[in-house]
C-alpha cells in the first residue's frame, strides 16, 4: 500500500539559518492549523522511523494541568529546581496567561498525554524562551520526538511570526539530545552558561541556543558599529561567522574613576530583598538619594543570578553597584551569575569584566528599542564558580566553547 504525505521534507530543509528558512517547506502544515489539534503530516526523506508515535499536537487546557506536573515529577523525579512546574495551580496560571503556549504531545490512538513543550513570549522584546520540551519516560524512544519538536515550531512560529522574531533556548550539556533537537530547527548555539543549573541535584552547564526572524537581523538591527572591548572579539568572531555582522570597533575604554566620589557611592547604597513564591528572591541594590540601582533574580535553590538591570548615571555609580554585587555573591556563595550587556558600552563591559565576568557569547539584536522600532547587539558576560562537569556536545557548542 502506498502512503501518500502532505509534505516530503529533506534534512537540507532543516539545519536553516533563520525562521523564514525554516517555515517554507511546511506551508501545507501551517495552513492545517492547531485548534482542532495538529497532525504532523509530513515525512522526512531517508529517515526511518515508521514505529514511533506520531503525536497529534494540541494547546494545553487548564484541565491538562495536572498531566503536565506528573510529566515532570515523572521525568526529573521530584527534583526539578523550579519548583512552578511541579504545581497544578501554577502551571494553570501559565495556561491561562497570554504570555505563554503550553503545548501538548498526544496519542492519536487513545488520546493520551505524552508529553509538553512551553515557549514563554515576551512581546515587548520581541523575544520567545523555549523551554521544557519533555516526553514521559515511559514513552521516550517510542514517541518521534524529532518530529514533535518540528511540529512545535511549526505552529507557534508561524503564529507569531510578525510579533515575536527571536527565539531561544537553554540546552543541557549532560547529553546532545536537546542541542541537535534545537540546531535541527535553526536554533543555533549562541552563548556558554558554565554551570548554571541544577539536574538531579547536579551542578550542570548549558549552552543558549538562538533562532532568528531575517526582518530581526535584515531589516531592524542597529546600523551604528558596535564598540567592544579587546576580551569579547573572540565572541563576537563566532557570532559573525554565521550571521555576517558586518564591521565592529574594538575599544579599550579609559575609566579615569573619581574614587572619593565612589567612597561616597558606597556608603549611601541600600539593599531590599523581596521574596516570591516557590523560593524567587527580587534583589534590588540602590542609592538612597539617587534614583539608579542594580537589580536581579536570586535563585537559591539552583545558587544563581539573573536578569541582572541597571540604571546609572556615571562609571562610578556602576562600580559602586558592582562592588556591592560582588559582596553579594560572596556573602551568598553564589555559583553562578550572568547579565547581558550592551555591544555599544565598552566602558561597562570593562567594568563588569574588571569585576570578574567573562564575555562567553555576543548575542546579535537582543535589545528591542521599540521608539526606534530597531534592535540592539548585547554581549553575555557571566561568572561561574567550581569545576566543571563533563560536558557532552554537538558540533557547534564545541567551537562556540
């Protein structure tokens, strides 16, 4: 019996180099939609996977809250570090916000979960964070999870494709799965996070991987030259390999600090610490006659920092702020922190670098500046304390590191 597709799809439609590249070949399956539930009707060329379930894809109801927790405690075994996704009335407070797709994997012979995938959007960036695509352990090498991923994609992309045009993921260095997963869809290693994260109670690193809308990097990046200092062209050479970023200006900026005003600086700075549910801590480092701080994400449970802020007014209102961030990571034996920061300041690159953090990835349009409707180059400077792990990676990740 022959078995005819919608859509033959070869490995050289994959591996693409933006998310336009990416969607062509699956017009057919964008044009099927997902609200009834999308089937993945399309076969990849001279791949043999005729055994494996082929999931239907569905958006996640309030009432799959549950199913998506057992999937979780089931896979990570009760020791997931963040702790929202082990809580039904959490994750159906996600479900319900619109600044999430939950998506679900299911059996198209009994309609059983087997699986989930979240993307969080953050529209006001432009920016969508991938996370958690999981397959229940009883199902993992029976459910074709290259295609799920693939369907995924397909659908949310082509949804958002005019609202959110960079896309991004965190991938464990404990295995290859999840990096090849990404870099099949053109999400490509960006950035190294020694360190960062906790699995099965392991400290583990991760590599950020990125996708691109071409309108993000074509049409809306910044003409201005980026200025770096001498320690990021390394990460910026990466970077310029695969997306052709054009010219940049290597600077070594001179600080030329008043440190009586610094001493000044630093015997006016205030910390407040809120604590948030499931363990978050919003640290917020300020001056108390000036309305410019530091501000971040602790983590205790993974002992990390990030989305680090800041608002100042001179070099040494930074280095103030930076010299107390530092107490913080010292007085809480932190392991790891990370905070991007703009391709066109060399002088706080300098500083945070003098402070200790390194360049490990030059990240193109991740600034969205939406008065001038363009964006803007940053470069991830992090810090990591300990040895680390074993480390096993694609292709990719090993240039990158």
């Amino acid at each position: 019996m022959v078995v005819e597709y919608k859509s033959l799809i070869t490995y050289q439609d994959l591996f693409s180099d933006s998310t336009n590249h990416f969607l062509r070949p699956f017009q057919k399956v964008v044009e099927q939609g997902i609200s009834e539930g999308l089937s993945l009707d399309f076969e990849i060329i001279d791949r043999n996977r005729n055994k494996n379930i082929n999931p239907i894809i569905e958006f996640a109801t309030i009432n799959d809250a549950k199913a998506i927790v057992d999937i979780y405690l089931d896979i990570y075994e009760s020791t997931y570090p963040y702790k929202e996704m082990e809580s039904i009335s959490e994750v159906r407070k996600m479900i319900q916000d619109p600044n999430y797709r939950w998506l679900l994997f299911k059996s198209p012979m009994n309609n059983k979960v087997l699986g989930c995938f979240t993307y969080h959007l953050d529209f006001k960036n432009k920016r969508g964070y991938m996370r958690g695509f999981n397959i229940s352990p009883q199902y993992q090498r029976k459910v074709d999870a290259m295609k799920a991923l693939i369907g995924s994609m397909i659908k949310i992309w082509s949804e958002l494709k005019d609202k959110i045009l960079i896309w991004y993921s965190e991938n464990r260095t404990a295995h290859t799965s999840s990096q090849y997963l990404a870099n099949m869809c053109g999400i490509k290693p960006i950035a190294f996070l020694p360190n960062k994260d906790v699995f099965f109670n392991k400290v583990e690193s991760d590599v950020m991987q990125i996708a691109y809308d071409l309108k993000a990097l074509s049409l809306r990046r910044n003409d201005i030259i980026p200025k770096i200092i001498p320690e990021v062209i390394n990460c910026f050479n990466y970077s310029n390999n695969r997306y052709k970023l054009g010219k940049i200006k290597k600077y070594k900026p001179k600080l030329g600090l008043d440190f009586q005003e610094v001493k000044r600086l630093k015997k006016n700075i205030a910390i407040s610490v809120q604590k948030t549910e499931f363990d978050y801590y919003n640290i917020y480092i300020s001056f108390k006659d000036v309305d410019n701080y530091l501000k971040f994400l602790y983590t205790p449970r993974v002992n990390n920092i990030e989305k680090v802020q800041y608002k100042i007014n001179s070099s040494e209102e930074l280095y103030a702020l930076l010299w107390m961030f530092k107490q913080f990571i010292s007085q809480m034996n932190i392991r790891y922190c990370e905070v991007f920061i703009s391709a066109y300041k060399p002088l706080h690159q300098q500083l945070f670098y003098n402070f200790g953090l390194k360049p490990r990835g030059y990240i193109p349009c991740w600034q969205y500046d939406p008065d001038k409707n363009i964006f803007e180059d940053s470069i991830l400077f992090n810090w990591y304390y300990g040895k680390l792990n074993d480390m096993i990676l694609i292709d990719e990740a090993k240039m990158l590191i």
